[in-house]
C-alpha cells in the first residue's frame, strides 16, 4: 500500500515539527502587523501634536522675549548668516530652470489657444503664486532644516541640551526660538528672490527664445497681477520657515540611539517636512480661491 506524500510527511516527527515552527512565525508577523497599524497612527499623533506644542510656545517666547528684552538676538544673527549662506545659491540655481520651465509649458499652451499674449500672465502668476513660496521652503527643508536638525541632534545625544536644562537655561528660548526667527526672515527674503530671477527667467526666455513680444509680457502680467497675490506668497513665505524650523527642532530635541539616530532624525526632518509643505500649501491655496474669488478678466 503506497502512503500518500503528504500524509508522510505530516504524520512524520519532522513535519510536526515544520508545522510547529511554522505556526508561531506566522503569529508573530501578524501580532507585529497588528501592532504597527495600532501603535503608528498614534505615534503619528504624538509627533504632529508635539511640532504642534513647540511652535506655539516658540512663538509665545518669541513675542515675550522681544518685548522684554530677553531675545538671543546674537543667536538669531548667526543662524540668519548660516541659513542664507546655506540655502541662498541652490534657491537661485533652481529658480532659473523653474521660470523657464513654466515659460515653455505656458507659452505651448497660449500658442495652442492662439493667446500668445497671455504668456507673461500665466507664467508670471504661476512663478509668484506656487513657484516662489514653495521652491523656497522646499530648499529651506533640504537645506536648511537637515543643518537644524543635526546640529540639535548632535547636542542632545552628547547631553549638552540636558546640561542646559539642569543649569536652568531654557532650551526652547535659547535655542529654538532664534532658529524659527531666522527660518521666518530668511524663508521671506528667499521667496523674494525667487520671484524675482523665476520671473527674469522666463521673461528673457519667451522674449528671446521663443519670440514674444516684450511689452506684451510685461503688460499682461502687470493687468492679472494683483496685490493679494504678494501678500498670499509673503504668508505663505512666513508660515513656511516656521513649519520648516519647528519640525527641524522638534526632531533634533527628540534625536535618541547615537550618530545613527541623528542621521535617522535627518532623514525624518527633511520627509516630514517636505509631506506638510504639501498639505499646507493646497489648503492655503484652496482658502484664498474661496475667500477672494476671481471676478472676472
């Protein structure tokens, strides 16, 4: 009488005993599913909610300490220097293929539609409106917020934060504070530039390149443009750097398990960063389309 294979098998010692093993692995991974899908968001919670908290109380400190004259105004200065210095070039080398970018796709367009005039608006409310604010808080976080990050990192894994904390130095307003001030100044003067060369670019390439008609870009921008656009990019510009520095400090304070927990943190800064830039901007975007509605040409 021949046995079956696999009853051989399960009916052998071996089997039993693959079978054994089998089945607390596969419990295990699923007890380990489970639990990442219970204990994330809640984490998720906690990181948003503590950025939250921390950039609250640095702007609460920020407004009292300049009203009392307690503002690290030697700090701010440095870290203003460090971040311009930091970020300045690489905001510039990416304005220019940015304006010319959006000069290209939009005067394609316009010349499809046989409104080649129109080029200079488009590609002029599209550099101001999303390219500046965003191409300046994207370096700002690549930039910028990992320098911030490490450099808060590296002192709290040398317990030079718990030092300061023990001598009665407040962290938040020795530290964090001028960070997100400069973040603010820079993030703003930033978004200024961008404006500017994104704009130079893509008129010098639709005069130059593409054959417009100088005046007629000028003009049309000049007509569509309005105030509220500059002050919808300069908020835009200020909230930001602080959203930039706040989760930059937040993630350096909170840096544990060495120099690979620093380069963890880094990592973290930057993607957390750059995810909430997005969110932000379409909810800002999304609110002035409804609060301040276009009427008409």
């Amino acid at each position: 009488m021949t046995i079956p294979r696999d009853a051989a098998v399960r009916d052998s010692p071996e089997g039993d005993v693959g079978l054994s093993r089998a089945t607390p692995a596969t419990r295990e991974i699923s007890a380990w599913w489970r639990g990442y899908l219970r204990r994330h968001p809640m984490a998720a919670l906690e990181t948003v909610g503590g950025q939250f908290v921390l950039g609250v109380r640095a702007v609460q400190y920020l407004i009292t300490d300049i009203a009392t004259g307690r503002f690290a105004f030697a700090e701010f200065i440095r870290q203003s220097a460090f971040m311009s210095s930091a970020a300045v070039l690489p905001t510039i080398f990416v304005s220019l293929p940015i304006g010319v970018t959006l000069s290209i796709q939009f005067g394609l367009l316009a010349g499809q539609v046989g409104a080649t005039s129109l080029a200079g608006a488009a590609s002029g409310l599209a550099v101001i409106r999303q390219g500046a604010p965003m191409v300046a808080a994207l370096l700002m976080a690549a930039a910028v917020g990992s320098a911030i990050c490490a450099d808060l990192g590296s002192r709290k894994i040398r317990d030079e934060l718990d030092a300061m904390e023990v001598m009665g130095v407040s962290v938040v307003r020795r530290l964090v504070v001028p960070r997100v001030a400069a973040a603010v100044l820079v993030g703003v003067s930033l978004t200024g530039v961008v404006c500017f060369v994104g704009f130079l670019a893509g008129y010098l390439f639709n005069v130059f390149a593409q054959d417009g008609a100088p005046g007629s870009f000028v003009a049309t921008f000049a007509s569509f443009a309005t105030v509220g656009d500059l002050w919808l990019t300069m908020v835009k510009a200020v909230v930001y750097g602080m959203i930039v520095a706040v989760v930059a400090c937040e993630k350096g304070l909170h840096t544990d398990g060495g120099p690979a927990g620093v380069a963890n943190s880094v990592n973290s800064t930057v993607v957390s960063s750059i995810l909430l830039l997005m969110l932000v901007n379409v909810v800002f975007t999304q609110l002035f389309m409804i609060l301040f509605p276009r009427q008409g040409l």
